[in-house]
C-alpha cells in the first residue's frame, strides 16, 4: 500500500472506532462493564493506538505520491492562509476556555463568544487547520492527511449533535436550536467576534506562533 492509502486507513479506522464507541448502543454498555472511567480510559487508548501510527506514518512520507496540484504559494495566499490558522488556534483556545455542554464536563448552554460562530468551535478549529493546508501541500500522502484532518472534526461534531439530541437533553437541544453549525452562518456573529475573551486571543496567537516555530523545524 502506498503511503496515502496507509493515512486514509488509519483515518478511517479512527473515525469508526472514535464514533463507534461513542454510539448510543456501545457506550452504556461499555459504560456499564467498565465504570465511567475505564470506558474513557479505553476510548482513549484506542484513539491513541490509531492516531499516534496515523501522524507518524504521515510525518515519514509527507509530499510521498503524485501530486495531485500545485498551488504558487504567493505572498497574499501565504496571508490569508496564516491569518485563517491563527484564528483556528483563537477558537480552538477559546472553546477550551468554555467547554461546549456537549463536552464530558458539560460547560454552560448559553450561547456566548465563539458559540456565537459555531456550535463546534473545537472541531471547526481542527478542520480548518486541515483545510488551509490543503492548497500548498498536494501530493497524494498530503492530501489524505490533511483530508481527514478538515473532514473528520465535521462529522465527528454532527454525531455529537446527533447523539446529544437523541438522549432528549431539553438544554442541548436550545443550544442546538441557538446556535449555527458552519462557521459564520448564523444571526449573531460580530456579536460572538466581540465576545471572544482577550485572554483566548493571546493565548491562541502565542499557541499558533509556537505551532509556525515547530513547523519550520518539522519542515
């Protein structure tokens, strides 16, 4: 197999198990065989035992394979594709802030700051730093990395909704109701922009310059 194939193996497998011991039906199974804390400590094995080969095989064959395109990496796409990582950095510090309600701590149901722009401020944070590399890294291995890296957060957040809904929680469903999934899509988003916290906004601009420094020394 090649080195593409081998990443879009391993995302898939990382995808079934990631949302399959999630499910309905798995989870308060396990739940009830293991206790709440050997169920987490399992899912968290396997997503590891999956994701740690998936980055290190990608890691040892980046740009492996045809190219598949060529983007110029000119100086206003350069721009644009840092300012948009370093506000993916803003959201994903933001939403770790405040956790969602969905999360295994449940934070507040009241739409606020980044919630405001997504209900998944998380995950669309993930899937954008997936996207934006896209354009300048198209070789097959690149783009089967980076693919899973913008698709997986997205249906991993609409199985979240799904199953959150589905357990009846009236608050999630008005936090559902409230809030919009695609970034920028619903009714109050330069309200959400000004409620960003400031401490998010430092911390997701010192978090992405240390993530450009990594990367220079990666690359």
């Amino acid at each position: 197999m090649s080195p593409a194939s081998w990443v879009a193996l391993l995302w898939a497998l990382f995808a079934a198990t990631h949302l399959g011991l999630a499910s309905r039906r798995v989870e308060p199974v396990l739940s009830a065989r293991l206790g709440r804390t050997g169920y987490l400590g399992l899912y968290s094995a396997v997503a590891i035992a999956l994701f740690v080969p998936l980055v290190w095989i990608y890691f040892e064959n980046r740009h492996a394979g045809p190219w598949l395109w060529a983007v110029p990496a000119t100086g206003l796409l350069r721009a644009a594709i840092y300012a948009g990582l370093l506000f993916a950095f803003v959201l994903i510090v933001a939403s770790s802030l405040r956790p969602s309600p969905a999360a295994v701590v449940p934070g507040s149901p009241e739409p606020a700051g980044v919630y405001r722009l997504t209900r998944h401020p998380l995950m669309t944070g993930f899937a954008l730093v997936g996207l934006l590399h896209l354009p300048m890294n198209g070789a097959a291995s690149d783009v089967a990395f980076f693919g899973g890296l913008a698709l997986f957060p997205l249906v991993g957040a609409r199985h979240q909704d799904l199953r959150k809904l589905a357990a009846g929680d009236a608050k999630f469903r008005d936090f559902h109701d409230a809030t919009p999934f695609f970034l920028f899509t619903g009714r109050e988003t330069l309200r959400g922009l000004r409620e960003i916290p400031l401490p998010a906004v430092v911390l997701g601009v010192a978090l992405a310059a240390f993530a450009r420094w990594l990367h220079g020394s990666l690359w």
